[in-house]
C-alpha cells in the first residue's frame, strides 16, 4: 500500500512520499538480503539445503559453517552414483529462515537441510521438519531445549546445548570467586543459558550481582560495561556471540579492563576473537572443537589442512560442525542407499561416528543430541600466531565424569520424542 | 538503591555515544537536505571508511587515514554521483532510492570480495589508549578523541554552509534550485560536490568507529538504521536537528541500558515514534515548498 502510493505521487518531489519509500525499503532490506541460489549443472544431483547467515551478526560464522559444508560435500562427491549439491540460503531471524526453509524444500526439492547459528531461527523451523517429514540437521544452535523440550524426530543437533556448556566451563571460571555479572542477548540462547549457569551459580553458594539482557546486533557496550565495573564482579559470563562479542572485547579492552576481570561465555567462535585482534581477545570459554591440540583425529587434521589449503585461514569450530554435518548426511544416505529423511532419520539414532573426536560420537536415540567429548580452552597470555589463540585447558568429560554428567541423563530430560515417523 | 555517580557517568557515556550517532547521520541529513535524496549507500559508505583506514593506516598512521579514508570515500562519492544519481534527479524519487539501495548491497559484495567476509582486527590507536576518570565520570581516551574530532567536524560543515559564499549558493539550491539555475549558477556541479561531501562524512565516522565495533563487511547494516533515526527524528535536512537527535538518542539508549536493558536498541524508534506524533518533521524540520 506504502509503495502505492508512492507510485501514484509522481509530480514533483514529496518528502512524505520520500520518507515512506525509505521507511518501506528499510523493512524489507532488513527482512531478506537477497539469497542466492547455486544453479544446477549435472543432471538430477542430491541436493541438501544450507541455513546459514549470510548478513547480521553471525554472517563470519555462517561463511565459515558453508565452507566447512562444501569441503565435506566435495570430499563425497557423489552417492548413490548422483553429485552431492549444497543449496545456501540466508539464515537471517526466525521468519526469513522459515520461509528460506520452505523455498528449500519446496522450489529446490532438497533431501534435508543443515546450518543454524541463532537458536531462535532453528526453534522455528523444527515444526516445519516435522511437519515437512524432512531430516534437519542443527549444526550451530545451543539452546537446551532444542535437544529437551522441544525435540522434534527429525531433528538432529551436532552442537553441545547450554546444559553441557556451562558445566563444562563453571569449575574453572568458579576459581575466580563466586560474585557474577551475566551479560546475555535478549533470545532463546543468551536466556536458557542465562538460567542454566545462573542455576549452577546458585546451587553452589554464589550470588547474581548484576544481569543484563542485551538485544542481538547490539554495537556499543559501553554503557553495560559501566553497569558491570559498578557491580564489582569477581567474573563476567556472557551470553554474546558473533560479531557481538567482538564489539564487547574491543570495548572492555579501550576500558582497561581486560585481565582485569576474568571473562567466559556461553560460547566462543573463533572468528569473533580474531576481529577482536590479539590485544582485546581475552576469557577462557566452552569449545566444541580447536583446530590445535592434541586431542585432534587424523580425520579432523585432515580436514584442517584442506580447509586452509583452499581458504588460507584455518577452519573455527562452526566450519567443523557443518562439515560434521554434512557428513553426517550423507553417511546416512550412503549406507541406508536411500534419500528417504525417515530412513536417514532411524539409521542416524543407531550410528556410532568413529575417528572424527577423541572418543566415539553418536547421537543419542531419544533426544537426537550429538554426544560427544568437548574442550575447555583459554586465551593464551601471549599470542603469537594470527590465528591461534587458544591453550587447552581441559577436555571435558574429565577424569571421574561421564557424558551423561555433561549432557544430562534421560531421566533429567524434558525431551518427549515423537514415536511416529 | 539509585547511584547517582553512576547515572552520571551514564549520562556522559550517552552523550559521548550520541556524538558517535550525529557523526554517522550528519552525512545523510546534508545530502537529503539538499538533494532530496534518501542515501541508502550512506552506511555502505560508512563501512567503506572503515575499510581503507584498515588499509592504510599501517602505511599512514591513524591520524593519516583518518584524513585520506574519508578523501577517498569522498572521490567514490563524486564518481556515483556524477555517473549513475544525476541522470535520476527529474525522474521519480523512488528510483534514487532503489538505486542507492542496490548499491548498498554491491558495495558490501565488494567489500566481501575485497577485504573477505572474516572481521579485522582494528586495535585503537595508541595514542588514544587509557581512560580518564573525573569525579564519577569515567570516559576512554579515544572516545574522547571521537567527541572532539566529531565537533571540530561540525563546526566545519556548518561554517563552510552558513559562512561561504559556496555554502550560500548550495542553500539556495536546495530550496529553489530553477531559480538559482537561472541566475547562471551550475546546480549540477553543487549537487555533485554534496553529494561527495555526505560520502566523505559517512567514511569519517566509519574510520572512527573502526576500532570500536566489528570491522565486518555488515558493518554498513548496523550504521544505517541509527543514521536514519537520527536524521528523522531531527528533522530531515536539519544539520541543528541532526546534532540535538543525535545527542538525544544517544542519552536515552545509555539510560534506557541503565534501567531496563533488554530495549535498549528499540528505544531509539520509540523516541522516533512520539517525536513524529509530536512534531511530524521532526524537531527542526521545515516547511519546503519544493518537498510539499
């Protein structure tokens, strides 16, 4: 309606009819940034939908998860005697991602779909997969109720949620005293796992001194850091990713705070450390996976080294778990000779991957959460290299833990998955 | 328990913050203003600012780029105008739009082919490195730095506007632009040098906002919304206004983080909302005849 009117208003140059234009524009320039689809070059090839940022906050990680997607696509080439095609599209707030998600089923017929950074984007397309009957593989979500409340049979998730996140950090961020500031974005992730290690905090005699909620694409911290030195924390855990994080480390850094103030999060790429550079890039955090250390497979070293050799900077924890991913996929593909999501679903909950972690991975049959060791890892006091930041401060689960200490047992679970497929 | 030293310091860190905004919207007031022109490039623009300081300040220094990166988004500027916005001025505004719009999004390709998509490291610079703190006050040095370089930047463009005799022909031009074309003057000319000079502006910020925020190509998307609040609320065009918005935004958002956080990014549109209700061109925005 804005633009028709618009249209009709040709004589002369109206400022109202100017501003409106803008004010349509900007809506729809923030609702979908033109995604592009790859075209088609072989006849009839397997295709499986990409969900990944390509805009926003988290569009360095999404760029990385692609690539990371592509080296395992390539790697295949192709199964059951058809090339394997990966169909990328924005991954840009829950209703873009829907609709991106329905394109992908419905205009490019793909076998499943794969990606998702915000949590917030995969909790609306899961009623979709399900509905769908089509496999979803969450590759970069962490909210627990994706693998809890609100599991969903065909949906899979290769990263560790909140629940497994923060335990696997609190003991060493704990050191430092037990008087918090939580700093978190304002939506599915930043809150669950604002609950999760507030709770743990509790649990073990500690005290909330400060909490704030931020929105997503927040760009200057500078008042929240304010709020946090007044609370006089003894640590700072937060709920930031992306290029969030980074606008957070610069300006704690300008602060003088860093070293100061011991930090963690709920996560940390390691992309949003290197925009930070080497003298803001502090904290000591969960991570799924390191591209350094001795923990690391043949399989993983290898994919290390095809990932630098075709993009000259090593792959981060993101780039790993698509490349998880899409293996993932077309292993199921490959071994049940079938792109049939509700075959792929049942040979996936009775998998064991071998060689790609220390230690076995599976996803566990009732939740559809990867299970698998992951790190703890700090910021080195002096870096040296461009890109490698981290010391291993500890695999977890550590000497005496189990998995299930880490992930939650069945019987913590509010996961009640679906029989029927 | 309300702190007031720390709604002071609050204060001053919205205010500081503020700057940051009215440097980031001034370019995009000046070029609407007078070439009723909705820049959707402007954080594109801004963006690339960031970019070539990122290039050539290990050659330059900061101060150097500081003064180049924005000379550079300037000549950018020119070229865009003189080749692809003067063929558009009498046809309709929207096209303007739609063709700033598109070269947004080429300009962040760009970017992304140029610089690549991963974030760089932008370091402050050392001479701007510590803090000062007053009383309750509690301010960085280079943020400092931004409010005064931001003000010596205003008082200049505003000088150069109400001062010269250029500025004079380019205020005339913005409201009777046939008539000024018949006293001999060349519009075309003037539009093309406001044009460059918003582009300038949007490259100035974007080079002090590099070592504050994520040197990302999105960068442009988080520059864009603010500038377009500012210029609106502050009346379109209204240098004055974009200065008092600015500042305005710029205080609320602190306060708001202050008290009740999680809004602290909607508040902004929200000051946008009851200003429009109030004064619907904004706080200083004027009657134009060529715009009604």
């Amino acid at each position: 309606m804005l633009q028709k009117k618009v249209m009709s208003g040709t004589a002369g140059l109206s400022r109202r009819s100017v501003l409106k234009a803008g004010a349509a524009g900007l809506i729809t320039g923030v609702a979908g940034a033109v995604p592009f689809a790859r075209t088609a070059l072989a006849a009839e090839p397997i295709k499986i939908g990409v969900l990944l940022s390509k805009s926003g906050t988290y569009a360095v990680q999404g760029e990385q998860g692609y690539n990371g997607a592509a080296i395992a696509a390539a790697d295949v080439g192709e199964v059951l005697g058809r090339p394997v095609q990966l169909v990328w599209l924005d991954e840009n707030g829950p209703q873009t991602t829907q609709q991106n998600m329905m394109r992908l089923i419905q205009q490019e017929k793909v076998v499943a779909v794969q990606g998702g950074i915000s949590s917030g984007d995969i909790l609306a397309i899961m009623p979709v997969a399900e509905r769908e009957k089509i496999l979803l593989m969450a590759t970069g979500p962490n909210a627990t109720e994706i693998t809890g409340a609100k599991c969903g049979r065909y949906t899979f998730r290769v990263d560790t949620p909140n629940y497994a996140t923060t335990r696997s950090v609190y003991p060493e961020l704990a050191k430092n005293g037990k008087n918090w500031y939580f700093l978190y974005a304002s939506y599915a992730w930043g809150i669950d796992g604002f609950n999760q290690m507030s709770g743990l905090l509790k649990d073990d005699g500690g005290k909330v001194v400060g909490a704030d909620q931020t929105p997503l694409g927040t760009t200057d911290y500078s008042s929240f850091i304010l709020k946090l030195v007044a609370s006089k924390p003894d640590a700072v855990f937060l709920g930031l990713g992306g290029s969030d994080l980074t606008n957070f480390l610069k300006q704690f850094h300008q602060m003088g705070l860093t070293g100061k103030i011991p930090i963690s999060a709920l996560s940390c790429n390691d992309t949003d450390l290197w925009s930070a550079g080497t003298e803001s890039a502090t904290g000591i955090y969960p991570k799924i996976w390191n591209y350094t250390g001795s923990q690391n497979t043949e399989i993983s070293k290898a994919f290390v080294k095809s990932y630098q050799a075709k993009h000259g900077t090593p792959p981060e924890a993101e780039a790993w778990q698509d490349w998880f991913g899409t293996t993932a996929i077309l292993t199921a593909i490959k071994e049940t000779n079938s792109t049939d999501s509700s075959k792929l679903v049942e040979f996936l909950e009775g998998h064991k991957f071998d060689g790609y972690k220390a230690g076995s991975m599976h996803f566990r049959p009732w939740d559809h959460q990867l299970i698998q060791p992951t790190l703890v890892a700090k910021v080195k006091e002096k870096i040296t290299d461009k890109y490698d930041y981290f010391d291993i401060v500890s695999e977890v689960p550590g000497k005496g833990q189990t998995l299930d200490d880490l992930f939650g047992s069945q019987s913590e679970s509010e996961c009640k998955m679906p029989t029927s497929l | 328990m309300l702190d007031t030293m720390l709604i002071a310091s609050q204060l001053m860190n919205g205010l500081v913050l503020g700057f940051l905004y009215v440097l980031i919207a001034v370019g995009m007031s000046i070029i609407f203003g007078m070439l009723g022109l909705v820049n959707f490039a402007h954080g594109a623009f801004f963006a690339l600012g960031a970019y070539f300081a990122l290039s050539l300040s290990p050659y330059l220094g900061f101060a150097g780029a500081l003064v180049a990166a924005p000379l550079l988004v300037g000549l950018i500027g020119l070229i865009v105008e003189r080749t692809l916005l003067r063929p558009l001025y009498d046809k309709e505004p929207l096209l303007g739009l739609v063709l700033t719009f598109g070269l947004a999004l080429f300009i962040q390709e760009l970017i992304r082919t140029i610089w690549g998509s991963m974030g760089h490291p932008f370091d402050t610079p050392s001479m701007f490195s510590g803090f000062l703190q007053m009383g309750p006050v509690f301010v960085t040095q280079y943020r400092l730095a931004v409010l005064v370089i931001t003000i010596v930047i205003l008082i200049a463009v505003w000088v150069f506007l109400e001062k010269t005799p250029y500025g004079r022909i380019v205020r005339a031009g913005s409201r009777d632009p046939d008539m000024v074309s018949m006293l001999g003057i060349n519009l075309k000319r003037v539009f093309t040098f406001i044009f460059g000079l918003g582009c300038l502006l949007a490259g100035a910020a974007g080079v002090l906002a590099a070592p504050l925020w994520s040197v990302v190509p999105t960068m442009a998307e988080q520059a864009i919304m603010p500038a377009f609040v500012v210029v609106v609320i502050g009346g379109l065009g209204s240098l004055r206004g974009a200065v008092v918005a600015g500042l305005m935004v710029g205080i609320a958002v602190a306060m708001t983080i202050q008290f009740w956080s999680v809004a602290s990014s909607s508040v902004m549109y929200v000051l946008m909302i009851i200003v429009l209700l109030l004064f619907p061109r904004g706080l200083f925005g004027e009657r134009w005849e060529r715009f009604e």
